[in-house]
C-alpha cells in the first residue's frame, strides 16, 4: 500500500508535500489510511490558498484561532516590528515591554480582579498550571488533601496528560490512558435544579478532597459542541462558593468573542477564580496561552518562604513575538466591531441552517455567537464527507456525529452563505436524501 493513500483531490502534489508527507506525524490522524493532507501555500482573509491554485472558505478559523481572518496587516506589522527588535528573550530574570503591556490588558479586559497573568504556549498547558495553581493555592493556605478536580461529562480541556485527566473519560480519545493518568471527579453539569442539588450533594461529600471545579463555559467544544445557559455557569459559581472550592473556567475556544461576549463567563455576570486562555489570543498567528488567576489566588503564593513560590517555567513563556501578536489582535477587537460582527454571523446561522432541521437523521441543529452545529443520529465516512466539502469550495471538518461551522468573525454574508448551503446540502447527502 502507497504511504499515505493518494488523495483524489490533488491534481497536483507538491515535491515538498511528497516527501515530508512520509515523515510529518500529523495530529489526530491515523496515518496508515489518511489521505495525503491539503497542501496550503497561501492564506488571506477567510480563504485558503491551496497549491494547485484552487481557494477554500475556511469554516473553521484553524481550529477556532483566526478571530480576525487570516494575514491580518495590524497583526502583521506588529510581529514583523518586533521580529525587528527582539524575537525572543526568556521572563527568567528579565521582562520584556510585549509580555508587561499584554498582561495588563488583559487585567482590564477580564472580568472582576482576574489581575495575574502567568504565559506559556498551548491551550493544554495552560490548563495544567491552572490545575497546578489550584492544587498549590491550598497547600500555601494550609489545606491538606484537596488535590482533586470536579470536571464534566462532555468536557474536553486538552490532549496532555493532567489536562486529560480532567476531559470526559468516555469521549473517545483518552480511553486508552485509562490508569496512567490521575482519575477525577466526573459528572454531570448542572443545567437544572435536579443536578444541581445532586452537585450540591457531592460536593458536600467530596470538598475536602476537591482543589476546584473545571468547565468549559456555555459550549463545551471539542466534547461536540455542547451547549449550556448561563445559568449553569451562575450555579457552578454559588456551589464552588458553598463548598470553598476554587472554579476553573476553560475559555481556550470561547473567550474573545466567538459566543457573542468578550468572554463567555461575562455573559453569566461571574468571576472565576482562574481562567485560561489561548487559540484566538494572538489572532491565530502565533502560539500563546495564558492562566489568569484572581487576587487572592495570586496572594497565597506571596511568601518569604521560597517554596511557596509557583515553580513553573515554560522556555518560550511569553514570547515577544507572540505577546505583539496578542496585543494587536486585542488592538483589532478595541477598533474594529467584532461583537457585531458575531451577532450578525449568530443571526445568519440561525436563518440559513434552520433546513437542516427537516432533514431525516438530524438530531439538532443549535447556534450560539460565530458557532453553527447540525448534529445528526449517526455519522460514517467522515473522509468522504470532509472530501465533498473540498469540491464545493469550502474547508469544513465534521468530527463524531456533527457537522459544525466556526468562522472568522470577519467573514461576509456571501461567504457564509457558502459554509451554510454547503453544510445543509452535505448533510442532506449523507442523510440519503
């Protein structure tokens, strides 16, 4: 058998994509039976520029980062000035403007007093220092034994080992770790008064043992596209406040805009203890993440003892270029009209995916900000599925049992349109009709 298969969609293969395709390890890919990937030379606003020359509307932002469109000029400039300048210089010791400027702003832009910024480079490590943070703030407080976490079923917070720990057992792609990593608390959100009051109960069991409770805010993403109301996120808020545990807000693919409010936990009036951030942070230019923590979680690490200090230290913690890159990305959404943007984009969805709802094997169809879902019964042959969006133009990745959109937030009508029919006629197609 030829490695990889041939991909009846490339006329034309690239040399370089040739060669490497033998050695690149691609993420979440069975790379005996994938197809050869798409070769991508150019990207610009919303499309994707493959190297046959043909165009794709990206319905995905690359995995939810590119809130701005691709190749944006501001964000750019920023990081071309500062490749100039300084590309790197490690926080060991010494600070540099960027990394200073960004956390500041993010203390303003943030909810409450969420003042304390620590950087790394990934979504999934930042969920680890949170937890880190979390299990270290009660020992400096003189808490023994709360080193354990309340996380959800459909939860999904990252692919590294602790971040696994805390994503739904069952959702498919950490079952095989089972054992080698630490088992958590999980169970059901509490979207009514019945869970609730059944959180209620478990938590009055388990506080002593509970270092927070961890969610993803109104959607949990990868976990497929669930969504919950804001009053989840207030009853979450109460009972960490009952039962003195911290809360841990996962806005990693929800902050900075893509549910209709800079931030999701805005849109439930809370605060979290901590929060963490990355993919859209930097505009989807550069890797960055950040784990926000309020002041009193920033406080209990403040001693002359030096063992009570948070020893952790990421090599490339925040990088000049990608911080730049952070700052004018947050630039953009102070001068140019994002959250409009999002409700027009919630708007449309809602109109153009409606006619899924009519088709047989159509579980759901549900929009909340720049995010569209058809769920269906049943889903095979995501290949096929992911190829017939290739030849009507569009770049759209279904994933277990559904069919989903997250544009740029910059995207037009007509191009939306595009994502929309085509995720409405596909759907159909596979639906058999």
């Amino acid at each position: 058998m030829p490695f990889p298969p041939r991909n009846p969609l490339l006329n034309d293969v690239p040399r370089w994509l040739e060669e490497g395709a033998a050695h690149l390890w691609l993420p979440y890919t069975q790379m005996q039976t994938v197809p050869m990937p798409l070769p991508v030379v150019k990207t610009d606003g919303v499309r994707l520029t493959l190297a046959d020359g043909r165009e794709l509307i990206d319905g995905t932002s690359s995995w939810w980062t590119a809130a701005h469109g691709y190749n944006h000029p501001h964000i750019r400039q920023a990081v071309t000035a500062q490749l100039e300048r300084m590309p790197h210089v490690m926080l060991g010791g010494l600070a540099h403007e960027p990394a200073m400027t960004l956390a500041t702003r993010l203390a303003k832009l943030l909810p409450g007093d969420l003042n304390h910024t620590f950087f790394s480079e990934s979504g999934s490590v930042s969920v680890e220092i949170a937890m880190k943070i979390a299990v270290q703030f009660w020992i400096n407080s003189g808490v023994r034994g709360k080193k354990r976490f309340v996380s959800f079923r459909g939860g999904y917070h990252g692919d590294t080992l602790a971040a696994m720990s805390v994503c739904d057992p069952d959702e498919g792609m950490h079952t095989l770790f089972k054992g080698a990593i630490a088992e958590q608390f999980i169970t059901d959100l509490p979207v009514d008064a019945e869970k609730e009051a059944a959180l209620d109960a478990f938590l009055a069991a388990h506080a002593h043992e509970v270092a927070a409770v961890m969610t993803e805010p109104l959607v949990q993403g990868a976990g497929g596209m669930i969504f919950h109301d804001v009053e989840t996120l207030r009853r979450l808020r109460r009972l960490c406040d009952k039962h003195d545990v911290l809360l841990i807000l996962d806005e990693i693919f929800v902050g900075f805009g893509r549910t209709g409010s800079m931030f999701a936990c805005e849109a439930a009036g809370i605060v979290p203890d901590i929060v963490t951030l990355s993919k859209a942070l930097t505009g989807g230019t550069m890797a960055l993440a950040a784990t926000v923590a309020r002041t009193k979680v920033f406080e209990a690490f403040l001693s002359d003892d030096p063992s009570k200090a948070l020893m952790h230290g990421p090599t490339y913690s925040g990088n000049p270029l990608a911080c730049a890159a952070a700052n004018a990305s947050l630039d953009l959404f102070e001068r140019e009209p994002r959250l409009r943007q999002v409700a027009a984009i919630e708007a449309q969805l809602r109109r153009d995916l409606e006619p899924a709802r009519a088709i047989k094997g159509v579980r759901d169809v549900r929009v909340k900000g720049a995010i569209g879902v058809i769920e269906l019964e049943a889903m095979s042959n995501l290949d096929g599925l992911k190829r017939r969006f290739v030849e009507e133009g569009v770049f759209i990745r279904p994933f277990g049992k559904i069919v989903y959109t997250t544009p740029p937030l910059v995207i037009g009508e007509e191009d939306l349109a595009r994502l929309t029919a085509a995720m409405v006629m596909i759907t159909a197609e596979a639906a058999g009709h």
